[in-house]
C-alpha cells in the first residue's frame, strides 16, 4: 500500500514536472520570437511556469510561493531556459510546439486542480475556487504574452483553454457536493480539465464569434 | 429614520451597482475592439470592473476582496458581459459609449471614496490615502487597457480623471481634518470627484500638453 | 565615531535619493517618448522609481511599503516629475540620458543590496534572495516599459543589467556564507553590481545572441 502511494506520488511529480517544463519551453519560444536575450528568456520562461501559481498565492495571501519552497524545481526550469536557449534553434523549437500541446494540456489539468483545491480549503465560494483554479492554470501564459507585448492568446484563441479549466474546477465543486473524498476530487477536475483541452486541439472546436452583426 | 436609512442604503448599492457595470461595459468594449474571445471579454470585463479595488486590497493586505465577498456581484457582471457579447452589436456598444460617461463619473466618486476611506482608517497618511482612492477609482481602466495592448488612456487622454479623484480625495482629507462625520467625509470626497469630472465632460476641460518645446 | 556613522548614513540617504531621482528621471523620459500627459509622467515616473521596491514587497508580503513609510521621497519624486514636465523639453531630457547612467547603476547597486537583505533576513533560500535583489534593482523599468507599451529594455538589451544585479546578489550570499559582517555583504553586493554594471556600459559588453541558427 505505501509502495503504491510512493509510485503514485512519484507519478504525479514527474506530471507536474513535464507540465512546468512544457510552460517553460512556451516562455521561451514567446521570447526567441521577440529576439529576447538571455535575461528575457528566462524571465519570460519563469513568468509561465510559475507566474500563475504565484498571482494565485498573492491573491489568496498565501507564502512561501511553490518556486520559493521547491528551489529544485526553480533551478531545474532555469536550466532548461538556458539550455533551450543556447542548444536549439528557433525552428526546431516551433516544430516541436505541437507536441507540447501534451504536456501542456496535462499542466493545464494539474494546475487547475491545485489551484481549485487550495482555494476551496482556504474557505472560499465555489464560483471563486473555481476561478483560482482557472488563474492558476491559465494566467502564466497570460503574463508571458503581456510581457512580449501581445494580446493574450488565452483572450482571442477562441479554442477554448479557460473554459475547459472551469470545466475542471466545476467537475471538483460537484464532487465535492456529493462529499466524495478529495483524490477523487482533484482527479475529476485534472480529467476533466486535460480531458476536455484534448477534445478541443483534436478536433479543433472552436467558439462563435463574439459581438453581434 | 431606520426606514430612511434603510432607502439610503439602498440608493447607494444601486449606485455602486450602476458603475460597476459601467466599468464593467467598457472592459467588454475594450475587448471587442480588440476581437477577443468570450473569455477575454470576461477577463477585460472583470479586470475594469475590480481590477482597481483589487490592486488597492493587495497593496493594503486586505482579504477578502469585494468580489470574494460579493459573490452575486461576481455573477452578475459576468452575466452582463456574456449577455452584452452575444445580445449587442459593437456598433451599438460604441454608440451607447456617450452614455455610459455618466454612470462612470459616479463611480469614479464612489470607488475614490471607498478606497481613500479604507487606506485612511488602515492608518496610512493623507497622501497615501488619497493615491490609494485614485487608484481604486482608475486602475480598472489601466489594467484594462494594457491586457487589451494599449498605453492606458488614464495617462495619455489629457482630460482630467485621475485628477479628479485626487480632488475628491483631498475633498476627504480637509474634512477629515476637521473633524467632519464620515459620512461628510465620504460624500465630500465622491460629490468632489464625480462633480469635477462631470465638468471635465462638459466642457472638455483639457489639461496643458507636456514636455517643453 | 558616532559623528562618523552620521555622516556615513547621510552618504547613502543622499546616494539613494541620487538613485531614486536617477530611475524617476528616466521614466518621466519614457512617459514624454509616448506623449503622455501629467498623470502618465507622474505614475510611470512612481512605477520606475517605486515599482521594483514595491514588487518585492508584495512578494515577501512585507508592509508598510517604502514610499508609504517615507512620505518625503514620495513627495520629492512627484515633485521632481511634474519640475521636468513642465521645464524641460524632451530633447533635452534625451541628451541628459547618457548622464543619468551614473547614478542609474548607483542604483542598481543600492537597491539590489537592499533587495537582497530583506530576503535573505526574511529566512528565504539564497537563490530566491538574489532574485529579490535583482527584482528590487531592475522591476522598476519593467513596469515603466510594461505601461509605455514597449517590450522592457532588461529583456532586450543584450547589455546585462540583471545579470550584474545578480553578481551582486552573489556577492552578498558568498561574504554571508563566509560569516562577514552584515555591513561587508552589503557593500560587496552594491559594489559588484555596479562596478559591473559600469564595466558594462563603458566597455560596450554585448550578451552573444540567443536562439541557435
């Protein structure tokens, strides 16, 4: 039983570090595309790997920040910023984009559960848990593309990313209803969050245009 | 006199309703311009309408923020937002733009007094007060036009608004100084800052350009 | 020795304010680049000087912020800005760019000492602690670029500025884990980050481009 949960934990881990990795690489490319130097990089690479977690924490008034708590992780996503940097072209980095959408679909369900959970413990409303949930998982890429100067790709993509992550933190606000334990909780909310990102890129579902004719 | 407090309580939540969700119309606005998704509109809508008493609340430490606390007020402007997207052209929003000065005057006042009153009885000093009402009352539209890639209008439109928030906070400070009642106080600071900008309006008052020839 | 001290304390206060000035001056600078009016100048000229400070604050969750504890500095930089507004043209303020480097990398030495103390004081691990530094040191003029709508100049440059900040950060970790006195660290990390930041600017040093080709 407790070798199963250590598996199970090491499990998750290496998710949650492919997903930070995968926000990671995107920081990076955001910035080689705006011909950033190796400051920008990495700070650009910091911003979406951390940053929505960590405007989740100054608005629940929570410390220390994950990134201030796990200084492995820290490290680990410097060094690979630096490495991608150096070691890979642009190009190559664009080819291998689209299979990031993996990892970062994955990230996307992860983040959102942490985010809705801690939330939800902290005693907030559901419809509030349920947006941490979203921030936690969708603001990095926000702060990296308001950092390179664009407008969010999380606000005019009309494939829709946010909306599966409230999808998620719904699918945990009703487990939670129904007093199921928490794992299960977490697990509806990061499948159904992943789950539903999977359907959109896979069949390229996408909103209707907004502002009437 | 419970009856007619009651009504005054009651007038000014319909009030402060009323300018939330002017602010609130400008940040779907803001976004369609932009051609954003449903989701950005939500985002650009939120960020106007508590983005300035937000950033208030964080700098002073203050939990729970309005929104968190005010549920219903949470809804009801991502329903205005989501009902405007889809029900209401641009053209018609750009139109009815005029308008909207109005209610956003008033809430100008409203959001200026609550945020010098609060910075105020946290304990800090009078210009501090007032900075914190100004940007209670103006950095929903900042936050609002940098997530849309603009320079925010509050610093480039020459026509006084942020100084008159300053107005209207100083208006709170000299009848603090006197030893005014608050609520002389409150309405001092609002009566001021709504009032100012109102001119403003009217007669296209325009500050002198900057930056000697 | 107590007339020393004194006089050594004046020293910094004087240094510091030099500094603050010097990061004001250039976003009063960024301001006119965008023809803003006196509130743009004034709240990019507060962002460049303050915003790094503040930044970190938020962070470490530390209160009452440095302008809120020292009215006078907040005063003096309001009053600097709205002084060159109105007396200077832009023309001028560019030529007086070059000169402003000084007290500039002044700056960025003092700031990242103090950035980097209050972490590291404050118990977090010395990787974060020289983040805090740098954040402290060079946040300022990303908030100052962030709201001029421009891609800030620390990600572009090619001419490290965080990078000498971080070298000071270094210094101070590695003359506390050598157990010098406090007095010592801070020095060493204020003299390495600006004496490489002088190095830098008077020998030209260029970063190699990123992105393999």
């Amino acid at each position: 039983m407790n070798a199963i949960s250590t598996l199970s934990q090491n499990f998750i881990f290496m998710l949650e570090f492919a997903a930070t990795t995968a926000f990671a690489v995107s920081g990076v490319l955001g910035a080689l595309r705006q011909r950033m130097d190796i400051v920008g990089i990495c700070v650009c690479s910091f911003l979406t790997a951390f940053g929505g977690g960590t405007l989740r924490d100054v608005l629940l008034d929570r410390r220390p920040f994950f990134w201030v708590e796990h200084q492995s992780v820290l490290i680990g996503v410097i060094a690979i910023s630096v490495g991608l940097a150096t070691l890979v072209s642009r190009n190559q980095l664009e080819r291998g984009q689209r299979w990031l959408q993996i990892p970062d679909s994955v990230g996307l369900g992860l983040f959102c559960a942490t985010g809705t959970h801690l939330s939800w413990i902290a005693g907030q409303p559901p419809i509030v848990a349920i947006m941490m949930g979203v921030i936690t998982g969708t603001f990095g890429g926000v702060l990296r593309d308001l950092v390179c100067n664009e407008i969010p790709e999380l606000f005019k993509d009309h494939r829709p990313y946010a909306l599966c992550a409230a999808a998620g933190g719904a699918g945990y606000a009703a487990s939670m209803a129904i007093d199921a334990p928490t794992w299960i909780a977490l697990s509806a909310c990061a499948v159904v969050a992943a789950g539903s990102r999977a359907v959109v890129i896979v069949f390229d579902v996408k909103l209707p245009p907004t502002g009437r004719r």
